[in-house]
C-alpha cells in the first residue's frame, strides 16, 4: 500500500472521516523488508474512513436427499473503506535486511 490508496478493509469501528491507526504486517522499502514482530515494533499504518459498503451477494443452497428438506440462503459481507494517510515504519538498528534473488 501507499499513501492515498483506498482500500476495503473488513468492518471496523471508526465514524466517516475519523482517522484510524492500522498495525503493520509487513513493510517492504526498497531493499529492506521488514516482516518479523520484532521488527514491526512501532510501524504503524494511519488511514481516514471513507464510509462502508457492502461486498457481492453470496447465494448458497442447502438440501438433504430423500427428506424433502431445502433452504436458500445468502450472505453480503459488510466492509470499510479507508484512504491509506501515511505508513511509518521502523527504524532498525541492527542493518536493513536484504532479498537476495
């Protein structure tokens, strides 16, 4: 992600506008990649709420044979939008780490 991305996210607590801090899992800058807990320690990710949408509609159909026993159901999963604002990562002090290719 970088900042000004908009994402969905699943359904999270914060009022349209409000700004939220999202915890990393992975930094990736170039030639350092940061994925451990250790050092994600501090790297936090600031978002503002855009609003909340609803994902596609999920149809399923459950029957048992020779019973005469059907159900339709369907499901609309719920999830906010947000505007990625900035993205602060760590600094390590033990050297970047490096991909090796």
């Amino acid at each position: 992600m970088t900042a000004g991305q908009k994402v969905q996210v699943e359904l999270i607590d914060g009022a349209v506008g409000s700004e939220v801090a999202l915890p990393a899992v992975l930094v990736v800058d170039g030639d350092r990649v940061l994925a451990t807990p250790h050092e994600l320690e501090g790297a936090l990710v600031s978002a503002r709420v855009l609003g909340e949408e609803l994902g596609p509609k999920i149809r399923g159909f459950t029957y048992r044979p020779k019973s005469n026993y059907r159900r339709r159901w369907g499901h609309r999963q719920r999830y906010t939008t947000i505007e990625i604002t900035g993205i602060d990562a760590p600094s390590t002090t033990k050297g970047p780490k490096t991909r090796s290719n």
